[in-house]
C-alpha cells in the first residue's frame, strides 16, 4: 500500500541525501520526494510517498527516525489531508484542436502557459486523481513531455 | 579565550576527558598536529590510519570510553572506512576526526580530497563537515554525545584546513540541543508488565542476551535475573562475557557455530526474551524456523531493531540499565515460585552435558582449539582476548571462558579480517594493568602487521597466539563442506611467512611451536617475557569448526562431525 510521510528535517545540506541513500541501501521504494521550505526557516518538510506494507512502512519510520537531522515523521496516509502536485503538459496541438483542449482545461482548472504553432504547454494542480484524469483526457492530442513536483500534503483541520 | 581551530578541536577533546587518541599525520591536518605538539593529550602514532581506527575502537571496546582517531584527508580518511563500518555494525563509540581540504577548493577533485561525509553516512552514526571554525564547539561537544548515548556508534568530524587555522572565541557549550535526537532511557512501565507476565507464564522461558548487556553496563541487573528466576542464558558471539560464560545457567553461543544445547534451546522454548541483541543472520539461521514455538520479546535501546529481522510479540524500548531492574521489580510482584512445570532447567542442563564443544585431540600435530585451552588453562582465563576473523575467532568463542564485559574484544557484525592487532593495542593501551592476548590467524595478522611496530613502540605486553595452519582456514572449511573440496585460492603458497622473524624485524618476540608438547612452555614463555610476543603455532590446516548450522538454515540442522 501506499503511504504518504510528512517528515520534518534540519533544514541543513546532506539531509536529501542521507534520506535518498537510506532509501536506496534498504531497499525501500520511493515513488515520490518532494522537500522545501516551511514556515520555519530551520526546518524543511518532506513528503515522501513510500510504497509498501505495515512490516515495510514501520521499518521506514524507525530508520528514517534514527538520522538525527529528522526531527518529527508523521504517517498521513489516512488521516484527512490535502494532497496536491503539479503537473507541466506539453501536448501537441494546432489551429484545429486548440479550441478542444483549452476547454478541457477550462474542466480540469488547468492553464496555458506556453504557446507555439504546433503545441501547448499547459500548467495544472490537483491530487493524484485529478492529475491523472487530465492526463488521459489529453493524450489522444499526443503528450509531447510533460514534468511532475511529486505530492506534497498538508493534514487538514485547525492547528 | 582566543584560540585556532585546531587548538579549539584540542581544548574541546580535553573537555570531554579524552587522555588518549590514536592518529597518521597527513597534509591537512598537520595545524592539529601543531596544536596537538603544544597538549598534554596522549597520541599514538599508528602504521596505518586503518591501524588507528582499529585501535580506537579496541580501547572502546576495552574501556567503554569514546575511542577517537584522527587521519589527514582523502586517502587517509579512506582508510578509516574499514574501521568506522566495523564500529558502526557492533555499535561502539567512536568519534574520528579527519582533515579535508581547504573550504575554498572543496568540490574541486583537489589533490587528496575525498568526500568523506558522503562516503561515511551509511557507516556513522551521524557525520559532519565544518563549514565555520565557530562551529567546531559545539560539533565536537554533539560528535561525542551522539557517538556515547543511546546506541553507541562511530561519529565523523570532517575539518577542512582553513577551519583549523582560524582564530576563534573558543567556548566550550555546556549542553548540546538536538531537536531530532532523543534516545529513550526510561521507556513504558507497562511494556515491562507484558514481559514480566510472558516470564511468569512460560514453561520454556529463554534468555538470548548480546552486546548490548555489557554496552549498557547492565551485566549485573541481568545476572540477578538469570539467577532469581533460574532461566537459562544464550549468547550472541557479541554477548560473549556479559556474564560469565562459566555460568551454569549459561548453555554458550547460539547460531551458525552455537553450541547444540544453546540452539536446541531456541528451536524448544516457548519463550524467547532478546536482550540487547539485533537477530543477526549468523545467529537466526533461517528465520522462518527461528524459535518457532515461542513467543518472542525483545528489550532494546534501538526501535528500529523491534521487527527487523524477528517478528516479536513484545518489546521494551529504552536503556537496559533502565529495563532489566524494571522487569526484575515487576516479576517479583508476580512470580509464584515452582509455578513453572516441566523441568526445563533439566531439559537444557542435559543438552549442555551431552553435547559440549569438542574436537579431536592429536598428539602429534598442534590443534587450534587445544592451544586455546591451554591459553586459558595457563592464564586462569584471566585477560583481555582480543580476535581477529576467522576459525580461529570461533574457536575462541567456544573454548576460551569469558567471565566479564568488555574482555572479548572481536570483530562480530562486519568480520574484519585484520581487526585483532590493532584492536589489541587499543585494548592494551586502555587497560594497561590486564594481561592482553591475541588470538589471530596467519591469514588475518598480514592484513594489518605493520602494526607490530605500535605495539613494540610503546612496549604493549600483548602475547600473540597465531593459528598458523598456511590456509585461510573458515573459507576452506566452506570450500570443503559446500564447493565439493576445491579449495580456490585459500593456500599461501612456499610455506608461508616466519612469524618468528617478521616479530624480530619489528623488534618484538617471536616464538615458535611445532608439536602439542611444546605448547604449554611456548605460552608460559611468552606469557613471562616483557613487550609484545608473537607466538607462531603450526596448527593442523585440516580443522574444522564444529558445530555448524549451514548458512540460511535452520537452527536444528546442526552438522556435528565432517570426514
């Protein structure tokens, strides 16, 4: 199953790698990692979507928790949380099909961003859903690349 | 006060009551060597900068002290590497300080420049590199409260050159504040309670103790559990001594060369308790099979150890110095003497009896085992033994008598041929009234001889025993029992080396044995001559350690004997 870990870290050089490297020498996988700053300029927050079972995913938080740059791991998975990316979409498209796909982004609040004679960039947010349902929506146009931040996620409710 | 960088990381060793560190000068570090010229701090220049992380990791070991080794950047950071896995897998405290170069040239392949945090953060406890001399304090103050509490392990220091030539305000904090470090001491009352319950339920009960008891300087609070509550005792290669292995609630070491009563224990007790212990392969065998009737409970310092390897029922996290009296005071409450059925200390007692470690004895060729009984009949098993990696290393497990912490001092996790001398030195050097011995091979003591020369330097009365046999004997042994016999590269060709005159180049003793009979005078020899003694056994080359549970299985699967 996949799990989403809010883990806050000493904002400090060599964090992003002792995490990476412990990922990899323990063979956990990662599908996604997004790190950047917080309200606090000491700290930065990582979201790393992890994929594995209970046995996999308590293993993950126990070592992640034994680098002494990680302050705080909380496991968001099910807890009621807001889970966005963004998503940059380079999809062909000429005079002919550039009406379609600005109303498909209009459905899917996406926008155009870049414009040439042959494609569209088009920038959008969402959670994983949503990004993926734009996705298939457009790839009949043709996908010529596109770039993904990853999920960040935030718990929701007062503080 | 005013002072350089260097002078800082010198000052700030003295305040945290370092007298003793082990070093190899090199380019960048040569300000801390000039600062080091001016201290009252106790140096000991190894051979290798192998030589002295070995050396700083024996006299943790021997000690329970920070072992601290400094080495100059690149190529003698990287030979630290050995060292620093070494002391990461066994969990001992260390803190190793290195030069790199200058901050300005950092990144830029300069000459001897080696990314040496990079390279180290799977095999340290935590690493830094100083980015501001005014940092150094605090970063030396934090290198040695993480490398000692908690699960000790190695920490790196990494100080380009230009920090230690800058003048700073030096102020040694008083208190280190680490917002993501907070190992538990005092872990749940009531994780204790489930335990004690388990104890007081159990038929089978067993204790499986590792390094973690003598670490925790916890040996006596376990004893008296063991004792109070008659439950038999096994040990991990690591646990060797935390009480004494004498003990007759002690059945020996568990796993692949376990005795038959201790891994016959695990397969038939109903309940498992590990104490400072990680499951290690070498002691589970094939874990599917590993005590397949028991309920399984493990006391630990380390969270991330609980479930690793082992599934277990219950746990207690927290110091043993903490959980051991905890769970002492809980079973009393609950204890019912004679409440336990079955005669289980009969059970184990008749395993021990029936089965005790043995081998064939010769009275024509020197057997390995034989002159490890006599090295302990001859010293009354009084001394520091230090090992390398190896047959040899096994059979002192099996026949040399432990009876206290910190005297088995031997390369358990990593199994770092060439370990044993420099490690014996660091031993020596940290405990300089017991007697230190050596038990090394012919294969691991050339990995890091160079380092007679330390030992005869400062005149270390460490006696030597080699187990020349002129194979690299535990892969034979595999080759001979799993590869059908063909023994790929595991001679020395041409008769090998003269141990006695590699020791008399170096200026120490070299002493050599060729039959049974002359064993016990070569050791009372050695043991009577002054400085280290290099003692050169020509020991049968086809000897096998005995019992073995084959790699990956399963703890019942014991071969006892092989043609």
């Amino acid at each position: 199953m996949r799990h989403t870990l809010s883990v806050i870290v000493e904002n400090k050089p060599g964090i992003l790698t002792r995490v990476a490297g412990l990922f990899a020498r323990r063979g956990y996988n990662i599908e996604s990692l997004v790190v950047g700053e917080t309200e606090n300029p000491q700290v930065s927050r990582m979201t790393i979507v992890v994929d594995g079972d209970e046995k996999i995913i308590e293993q993950v938080t126990k070592q992640l928790h034994k680098l002494i740059e990680v302050i705080k791991i909380s496991d968001i998975t099910q807890e009621e949380s807001v889970h966005r990316e963004l998503i940059l979409v380079r999809v062909a498209a000429d005079a002919s099909t550039r009406g379609e796909i600005m109303q498909i982004c209009e459905i899917f609040r996406a926008s155009i961003v870049d414009l040439s004679r042959n494609s569209v960039m088009i920038q959008a947010t969402g959670d994983q859903k949503k990004i993926e349902a734009m996705l298939t929506t457009l790839r009949p146009f043709g996908i010529r690349e596109f770039a993904r931040t990853g999920r960040i996620s935030m718990v929701r409710g007062s503080k | 006060m005013k002072m350089t960088g260097a002078q800082a990381v010198v000052a700030s060793l003295q305040e945290e009551g370092v007298d003793l560190i082990f070093g190899y000068p090199g380019g960048q570090v040569i300000p801390l060597y000039d600062a080091l010229y001016d201290s009252s701090l106790r140096h000991i220049l190894t051979r290798h900068e192998q030589g002295a992380a070995h050396a700083a990791d024996g006299y943790a070991r021997a000690t329970g002290k920070v072992g601290v080794c400094i080495a100059t950047s690149g190529p003698g950071a990287t030979n630290l590497i050995t060292g620093i896995a070494n002391a990461y897998m066994d969990s001992v405290p260390m803190v190793c300080i290195t030069g790199q170069v200058p901050l300005s040239v950092i990144g830029k392949d300069s000459f001897q420049e080696a990314d040496i945090t990079g390279i180290t953060a799977p095999i340290t406890k935590h690493n830094y590199l100083v980015k501001k001399a005014s940092d150094l304090p605090r970063i030396i103050k934090e290198a040695f409260h993480i490398a000692r509490t908690g699960r000790p392990g190695p920490v790196v220091v990494d100080v380009p050159k230009d920090i230690f030539t800058t003048t700073i305000d030096f102020e040694y904090p008083k208190e280190v504040r680490l917002r993501g470090y907070a190992p538990v001491f005092e872990g749940k009352s009531s994780e204790v309670d489930a335990v004690a319950q388990a104890i007081a339920e159990a038929n089978k009960p067993l204790f499986f103790i590792g390094g973690g008891v003598g670490a925790a300087g916890a040996s006596q609070d376990f004893l008296r559990l063991v004792e109070k509550y008659q439950i038999p005792v096994i040990s991990s290669l690591m646990g060797l001594g935390a009480i004494a292995t004498t003990h007759p609630m002690h059945l020996g070491m568990v796993g692949m060369h376990g005795t038959v009563a201790a891994n016959k224990a695990v397969m038939e007790c109903d309940l498992l308790v590990g104490i400072g212990v990680r499951f290690d392969d070498r002691v589970t065998g094939l874990i599917a099979r590993f005590a397949p009737k028991a309920k399984v409970a493990h006391l630990d310092i380390d969270p991330a150890e609980v479930n690793k390897n082992v599934f277990t029922h219950l746990r207690v996290i927290g110091d043993l110095q903490w959980s051991l009296p905890a769970l002492e005071a809980s079973l009393r409450k609950i204890f019912v003497e004679g409440q336990r059925s079955g005669g289980w200390i009969q059970e184990v007692t008749r395993w021990k009896e029936e089965s005790p470690v043995a081998y064939q004895k010769s009275d024509d060729i020197i057997k390995p085992q034989f002159v490890i009984e006599e090295l302990a009949r001859l010293t009354g098993g009084k001394a520091v033994v230090a090992t390398d990696v190896g047959q040899h290393q096994m059979w002192t497990a099996q026949f040399f008598p432990f009876h206290q912490p910190r005297t088995l001092i031997t390369s358990g996790g990593l199994g770092t041929m060439g370990y044993g001398l420099p490690a014996a030195i660091g031993a020596q050097l940290g405990q300089p009234d017991e007697l230190v011995l050596l038990v090394t091979g012919d294969g691991s003591i050339l990995m890091n001889c160079q380092e007679i020369a330390t030992a005869v330097e400062h005149r270390l009365p460490i006696k030597v025993a080699i187990m020349n046999n002129n194979v690299l004997g535990m892969v034979r042994q595999w080759q001979k029992m799993f590869f059908n016999q063909r023994y790929s590269h595991t001679r020395f060709a041409n008769g090998g080396t003269d141990y006695v005159k590699l020791a008399e180049a170096f200026g120490a003793t070299g002493l050599r044995a060729e039959t049974p009979a002359d064993v016990p005078a070569i050791i009372a020899k050695a043991l009577e001559t002054e400085g280290p003694v290099f003692m050169d056994f020509r020991v049968s080359d086809d000897e096998n350690v005995l019992p073995m549970v084959p790699a990956g299985a399963p703890l019942d699967q014991i071969i006892e004997e092989v043609d």
